[in-house]
C-alpha cells in the first residue's frame, strides 16, 4: 500500500509540474508584459518596458518559467500585482475560510445523499423515489447563483430566518461558531451535490440489492435495517467515494459563485476579483490550487477505495 | 432417524404480482419433513422448487405473497410467525455459491459470526470464537475476505455460516451447482455429515437427479409449480409413477447408455405460468396425454399427480440410433501450444503445451476441472486468441486469425446474442461478413435444420427460450458451412429436458454434414456422449487421451479414474478426486497431479511423466498409469 501511495505521489507531482506549465504559458499568451498592467494604461512605453526589464519579464518565457518553478519549489507563488502582497501569503488568509466552506458543503451534500439515496434504491419507483428523483433533476438543473438569490428572496427577505450575507468573521471556523450566517452558503453550495450523489447512490444501492450477498444476510434473519447498515452501506458507497473524489475541484469554483453571492471573504471572492484586476500571479496561484485539488482528490479517493475494498489488487 | 415430523407444508400456494403480471410459480406443494431427514426437491428452472424453499423461509420476493395452505415447523404456524425470529435460527438457507454470495467488503470470520450475535446475543469476541470453530468443521482455517477463496471454499463458508446457529431445518438450494464434480463431492459429504451429527433436517433443491438419487431419503419431483410425484427416493427411480418423472429420467445422459442411442427428448418446453391451462401441466409434452389430461387436473394421490400413471417398466421407446460417421484424414492439428496470461506480476499457466489431433467428420472431447483451461485452448483453436508458442494447423495450414472453417458455439448463447438484434440479423451477419449470397434462403435451411419455426426471425434473443438461444448459436455457427466445429459448454445452461433436444441435435447435424467438432465440457457424461475420442486436461496439460471407450471404459490416469468415481451416478468404484487443483499460477512441479493423486512418489515430484501409448491411440502421460501397455 505504501508502495502504491508513494508510486501515485511521483505520478502526481509530474501532472502538477504539466498543469503549471500549461497555465504559465497560456497567462504568457495573454499577457506577455505585466508592465502595461501594474503601471495601468497612462505610463510611457519606455517606463513600461523599464519595469519588464526590472522584474525580469522581457526574458525568453522558458526561461520565466524556470525561474517560476525554482521560486515555486521554495513556496514563493509570486507577488500579487495589485495587492502588494505575496500571492502565498493571501492564499494563506483566505485558504482556511474557503476549505471549511467546501468541507460543511460536502458533509452536508454527502449526509443528505447517502442516506436518500438508498432510501429511493429500497422503496424503488414508490413516491419517495420518484419525488426525490425530481427534485434531483431540477436542482441539478438549477445554476447555483439562481438557488441562492432564491434562497435569499425566501429564508433571509421574506421569512427572515437567516441572513443574507454569510459571516464577516476572519476564523475559519465561522461555519461552527455562526451557523445562523453560514446556513444558506452552505445549503447553496451542497443542493447542487445532493442531486448528484444521490441519483448516484441509488444506482449503486440497486446494483447491490440485486447481489446474493444481501438475500443471505436476510437469510441470517438480520432485520432489513441492519441488513441495510451492515451490508449494502460499505458496498453502496465505493462509487461515490470515486465521484466525491474528482468533485474535489468543482467545489472550489463552486465556492467562486457562493463566496461572492454571499460575500463570504475566502479564496473564491479573492479569485473573482483578481481576474477582474488581471491580477495574473494570483491566477496562476489559483489555477495550480485547482490542479492540486483535482490529483490530491483522485489520489486521496483511490486510496481510500483501495483500503475500503480489499478485492482492488494494489499494483504498480 | 427419528420418525416425528419437522416441517410440514400443506398445500403451498404462492403468487407473484408484478405490474400486470400475475404468476403463481408454487401450487398446491405439500410434503413433510421428518427429524434427521433429507428431502430432494427436484425440477426444472420455472418448476417452483426454489421459490418453495424462499417460501418456507418467509424470504418470497417482491409481489409474492402466500396465497393458500400451511407452513409448520414443529407445530408452529410459520406463515403467522414473524420470519425473523425463525429465519437462521430455526431454518437455515445455503444458496448456491455464486462470486457475490459473500459480502465482499467483510471479513468471512464476521460474516459467520453475525447470526450468533444476533440470535444468541454473543458478544463480539464470543461470537467470533464460536465462527471460527465453525469455520474450522466445515474445514476453511484461513481467515480473510471472500474474493481470496475458492468457489469450493466459498461454499463451505456458507455452509458454516447456515448452521453456525445450530438450526433444525437447513434449506440447501442447488448448493454445488457452480462446483466442479469433485469439489461437490466433498460439500455434500459435508453437508450429510454434519445433518447426521447434529441430527439436521435437510431440504435439498437441485436439477441434478444424480445428486438426488445419492443423497436424499424422499424426492418431490416438480413441474411448472405442482408436485408431480413425491416418493422415497428407491421407488422414485425403480418405480416411477409419473409420466413426466419417466421422461426426466430417461433423458438424463448417463456413463452407462449406449452412445449409439439417440437421447430420450421431451418435446417442446415448459408452460408459461402466467398464463395457467386447465388439465395437466405436462399434457402439452406428454405422449401418453389423453383428452382427461388436457382438460382436467390430475390430483395428487400422496405419491403422484397423473391420469395415466407409468406401471411396471415402459418399453422404452423407438429412439433412433446414428450411423457412426466415417473418419477421414487429420483436419486440425494442435501441436505443443502454450498460452500464459500475464495478470500484474504473476502469469497464470492457462494452456502448457498441448498437442492432439482431430480427423476429418470426428468429434474429439476435452474434459477437466474448471480453470484447467480448456475454455482457453477453446478460444485458441478459433483463432479468437493467439498462442505464446507452438501452432494450431488446419488443412496444412496454420490458424493465425478466426476462420470460416473454424466456428464457435458458446456456452450461454443468452449473453453471447446481441440483445439488440432480432435473431435473422444476427443469422445474416456472418454470412454478410464473408459476403455470401443469397442470405434468406441460407438463413431459412439453416433454421429448418437447427429444428427453429420461421416466426423467431423477427424476435429478439429475450424473447425466445434457452433451448431456442442455443438453437440459434448452433445455426450461427453453421452458418457459413464451417468443417470444425468448437463447442464450448454447449448445453451446460440448459435443463435436462431441453439439454437432451440439443445434444440430439448437435449429433445430427455433424453426422449430416460430415462436420469434424471440438467439445467442451466439465460434464463427463455430455463428452461421453458426443465424443469419438476423448482428451483429459489438467492445468493446462493433456494427462489422456484416447478413443471415448477407452479413456471412459478403461481409464489409465489416475486423474481420470478419480473424475469417473465423483461422478454421482449409482454403482461406480473407485477413489473420488478430492480438492481443489492448485492454481495455474504456480503448478507444481514434474506431475502436475501429484499433489491430489494417491499414488505420487518422489519420482512424480521429480521427474514430468511423458505421454506413451499403451494400445492403439490410447496414450497417458503417468508414471505408474492404471492400465498396462501392450509393450509394458
């Protein structure tokens, strides 16, 4: 097992080291000369070329990421154009708010989920399956900015339950010491994987249930509850733990759309106004983070099913 | 024995709703179950036996309900009872062994211990303990997770975990029919056992009449839900009552007919349930029927249901017989072929270096163990896989690709149909592929000799029967007039009724056409049947081969010898193989069959054993082989 994790590991610094490149690159497409940006569009040609010679931009791009990657592996992103700030140090302040946001909404997604979609798997066809696989659809049709002013119209103007904007607390811990302000972040962020992981699990509930497996344990005259709980729970949830896993980065562009919804001070909010400011070192910054995401959360959902499953032969 | 009764069932009706659809698969079971006591509950697939033991044990699936009669367990109403108070603790169920049996994700010594903490309300570490002494009975002292066992092992485990409660009913449904003859040996001696020992009462539900006739003390025979007869098992077979108890038994292949005798065949399959008629079930296939039988339902009498009982012995009827086809020169030439499959960093040793002949109009049998790879010489010889080395030869000419000359016959013809296409599609396409013309007059002989109705042109496979599928992939196969003919399997998913029609067929159609055929089986009785010469496999090696008179007759391996004596047949001799083979993976060194065979010395470790000939065609490879050479 070890062996295995270690062997994905070197696999996975190879794909960052490609996503890195790939990103810097195309950033260099699109703008070649920070200098016209930093400066803003009123400084002369010469003093723009000036700070490009400076900061080194006026040298061939290969070079540029070289020295990129060296800065990188000393865990230097660059420094914000903008914000006169280093790009790590900022990821640092907003990172926290950000995960633990991703985090409620994933729990809360995963907890409403798993046990919904084995519900509709037992009571096939019956109305709770049906309703629930409606109401799937449509809020998985629904764009998560539209859920959430409508969320905000109902809960926070109309009935006045929750606000309407998200806690202002700098802690990362603002999802469990204001769960008032976090509820509708949260739900917001978690319709959109209920409807997913649900339909998911439903399949993978029937796939099970159709098993000899589960006709034996009703044959122990286990109880239909344990027989649920003790049998086809495991079984039932391998495939989400794949899916859940390659969701890991579309939770985080999915916090792009909350953050600023709902004003939430975290990574996404910081990502959308950069991209505004053509911020790119921070771009670059963020756009690695997805990449980092996306093989730790495949890695991670691997591993997990490899040790959940001991059918799954761990080779090389 | 102990005479009082166990388990009473009285006139079992059950029914399944399913939308529209209303099928009553159990009518009017009734039998009795004595202490100590074992109940062979025989039929077909669709004859209502397994859903009569899911009944009994309140397990009936979605839309059953019982609709009429009692269930009793030792005086107790079990249809009022709540089924899981009794279930697994009173009556236990072992099903047959299939790969999802056991839950993959679970320790077996768990999966045992469940039922006692359940029932006994044992502590973990109790119950445990208890399991692994269970475990350890039924023989399996490895602990671990499902998928690192064998199929025979698997099934011991389901055994342990059925009776890990001590139950006094055990319901055993087709409990070896996924094992090997020599690994079901060994589960059902298990099974008497320990229904000897603990004073069990069992329920045997199978197809397999030999099965039947060794182990049980009481048969029920069933069709299309209804008990035809239910006797002590001796009068079941010396005495049989019912008509179509008769015909079951007398289309059986056995190791003793006479091969050139065509097999007794039921016309026609079995009623569909959901559309009941009135008069016997059986009537439509009967040749006895009269118009009573059509229109009025035979009672049972307490031994059989029928209007026309068989009494005394039946002249057997007018079978027809074939002309023993000529055989001509050599046709298919396999010469030292080895195929290995590489998985991860082992490689397992499917085929190691096989080599036979089969002469023009001849058929040549492989039998063996499953995983001994005979399905893999199978794909090899149609070029549907390459080998590592050695060559296949057909007319002087190597097979590197698949041919026409060269078709293949599939096991479960169900899943090697495309579901999507309707049956004079996928006859067309062959010959479309090798553009042959005139497509609809071929595809309509074809259909005419594979005994097909025009109609099932326009349906889909879903829609046709088992016997029909296997109809369709034996004219597929014929459809380009191939000369050799591989039949892998070719009725091992067919009931014995519909068994019997195709293995008729099968030797009709080679005989007519001269065909030369390969067949595959781990039924002995079905090689012996179709096959002029026979080829014993063993990890991937030939141990005999010889014409089907000698290697059955006079059998020289000792592989071969302990396969025939597990068969369960009545009145056979001879030490049974036991056990499993070892894995392909790493066979064992010099004679691969050492390490089962009585007779292994360190010679057989040592040294790999030749193949010689002892007479004729007959050779052996075995250091001390069971029969004597002419030359030595």
């Amino acid at each position: 097992m070890a062996r295995y994790v270690l062997n994905r590991l070197v696999v996975s610094a190879l794909v960052l080291l490609g996503i890195s490149a790939v990103v810097f690159f195309m950033l260099h497409l699109v703008s070649d000369s920070p200098g016209r940006i930093v400066l803003g569009q009123r400084v002369s040609p010469e003093a723009v070329a000036a700070f490009d010679h400076q900061h080194g931009f006026d040298r061939p791009v290969v070079v540029q990421y070289l020295d990129y990657l060296e800065r990188l592996l000393h865990g230097d992103l660059g420094r914000s154009y903008k914000l006169n700030e280093n790009v790590s140090t900022l990821i640092a302040q907003n990172a926290g708010r950000s995960a633990m946001l991703s985090l409620a909404g994933l729990v809360v997604a995963l907890a409403v989920a798993v046990p919904l979609g084995i519900l509709q798997a037992v009571r096939r066809n019956g109305l709770i399956d049906r309703t629930a696989t409606a109401v799937s659809y449509m809020l998985y049709a629904t764009p998560s900015f539209l859920l959430g002013l409508a969320l905000i119209a109902v809960f926070s103007q109309q009935l006045e339950l929750f606000p309407a904007e998200a806690s202002q607390s700098h802690s990362p811990w603002a999802v469990l010491t204001d769960p008032r302000a976090m509820a509708l972040p949260v739900i917001t962020l978690a319709a959109g994987s209920v409807a997913v992981f649900a339909q998911y699990q439903r399949s993978s509930a029937l796939d099970q249930l159709g098993q000899d497996y589960i006709r034996v344990a009703r044959a122990k005259g286990l109880p239909e509850r344990l027989v649920l709980t003790r049998h086809l729970l495991r079984n039932a949830c391998m495939p989400l733990i794949t899916l859940v896993g390659t969701l890991v980065p579309t939770l985080l562009a999915g916090n792009v759309i909350v953050e600023s919804l709902f004003n939430y001070p975290g990574l996404g909010l910081l990502f959308l106004n950069s991209l505004q400011r053509e911020d790119y070192p921070l771009l670059l910054a963020y756009t690695l983070m997805g990449g980092l995401l996306t093989v730790v959360g495949n890695l991670l959902a691997d591993v997990l099913v490899a040790a959940a499953d001991r059918r799954i032969e761990v080779r090389r | 024995m102990d005479s009082r009764k166990n388990l009473t069932v009285h006139g079992l009706s059950v029914e399944i709703r399913r939308g529209d659809r209303l099928v009553r698969p159990v009518a009017d079971v009734t039998f009795e179950l004595g202490r100590g006591e074992t109940l062979g509950i025989v039929g077909e697939t669709g004859s209502g036996k397994s859903m009569t033991g899911l009944a009994v044990m309140g397990m009936l699936p979605a839309g059953g309900r019982v609709t009429g009669g009692s269930i009793e367990l030792g005086g107790r109403d079990l249809l009022t009872a709540d089924p899981r108070r009794y279930r697994g603790r009173e009556i236990a169920m072992v099903f047959q062994d299939s790969l999802t049996s056991l839950n993959p994700t679970k320790r077996i010594v768990d999966q045992v211990a469940e039922p006692v903490r359940l029932h006994r309300g044992a502590s973990r570490r109790a119950a445990r303990d208890r399991a692994r002494e269970m475990l350890a009975r039924v023989g399996v002292r490895r602990d671990g997770y499902p998928h690192q066992l064998s199929g025979g092992q698997r099934q011991r485990v389901m055994i342990a975990m059925a009776l890990v409660c001590e139950p006094e009913v055990v319901i055993a449904d087709e409990p070896t029919t996924a094992l090997d003859v020599t690994v079901q040996a060994e589960i059902l001696d298990l099974l008497d056992e320990l229904r000897a020992q603990r004073g069990l009462s069992m329920i045997l539900i199978t197809h397999d009449m030999g099965v039947i006739a060794q182990r049980a003390d009481r048969v029920a025979v069933m069709y299309a839900g209804r008990l035809a007869e239910s006797a002590p098992t001796a009068e079941i077979f010396e005495r049989t009552r019912h008509r179509y108890t008769r015909a079951l038994l007398s289309s059986i292949p056995t190791l003793a007919q006479d091969r050139g005798e065509e097999l007794f065949s039921i016309p026609g399959s079995p009623p569909d349930l959901a559309r009941p008629e009135p008069g016997c079930p059986f009537a439509p296939r009967c040749d006895a029927a009269s118009d009573r039988c059509r229109a009025e339902l035979p009672p049972f009498t307490g031994t059989f249901a029928c209007w026309h009982p068989v009494d005394g012995p039946v002249a057997s009827a007018d079978r027809g017989r074939f002309q023993r086809g000529e055989t001509g020169e050599t046709l298919l030439r396999v010469v030292d072929l080895v195929r290995e499959h590489p998985t991860g960093r082992r490689t397992v040793k499917a085929v190691s270096g096989i080599s036979f002949e089969v002469a023009a109009g001849e058929t040549f049998g492989l039998v063996g163990e499953s995983g001994c790879g005979k399905s893999s010489l199978g794909r090899l010889l149609v070029g549907l896989d390459r080998p590592d080395r050695g060559e296949i030869v057909f007319a002087g000419e190597r097979v590197t690709r698949p041919r026409r000359a060269v078709q293949m016959m599939f096991q479960d013809s169900g899943a090697a149909l495309d579901p999507r296409m309707r049956i004079g599609r996928i006859l067309r396409e062959p010959l479309a592929i090798h553009d042959v013309g005139d497509r609809r007059e071929r595809v309509r002989r074809l259909l005419d000799d594979v005994g097909l109705p025009e109609s099932v042109l326009d349906r889909y496979p879903y829609e046709l029967s088992g016997g029909q599928r296997q109809r369709v992939g034996l004219a597929r196969a014929l459809a380009l007039d191939p000369r050799v003919l591989v039949a892998d399997e070719p009725v091992s998913a067919l009931d014995v009724s519909i068994r019997s029609q195709v293995l008729n067929l099968m030797r009709r159609v080679q005989a007519e056409r001269g065909l030369s055929a390969v067949v595959i089986s781990h039924d002995l009785a079905v090689v012996r049947y179709l096959a002029d010469r026979v080829g014993v496999m063993y990890l991937g090696k030939l141990v005999e081969t010889g014409t089907t008179e000698e290697v059955f007759g006079a059998p020289a391996h000792p592989y071969t010898a302990g396969l025939l004596a597990a068969v369960p047949e009545g009145g056979r001799t001879g030490t049974p193989v036991r056990g499993e083979p070892p894995s392909p993976v790493d066979p064992p060194s010099g004679c691969r069959f050492r390490t089962r065979c009585a007779l292994a010395t360190d010679k057989c470790a040592q040294v790999e054993p030749p193949m010689t000939s002892l007479t004729g065609g007959h050779q052996v490879a075995c250091h001390y082989p069971l029969q004597e050479g002419r030359d030595g």
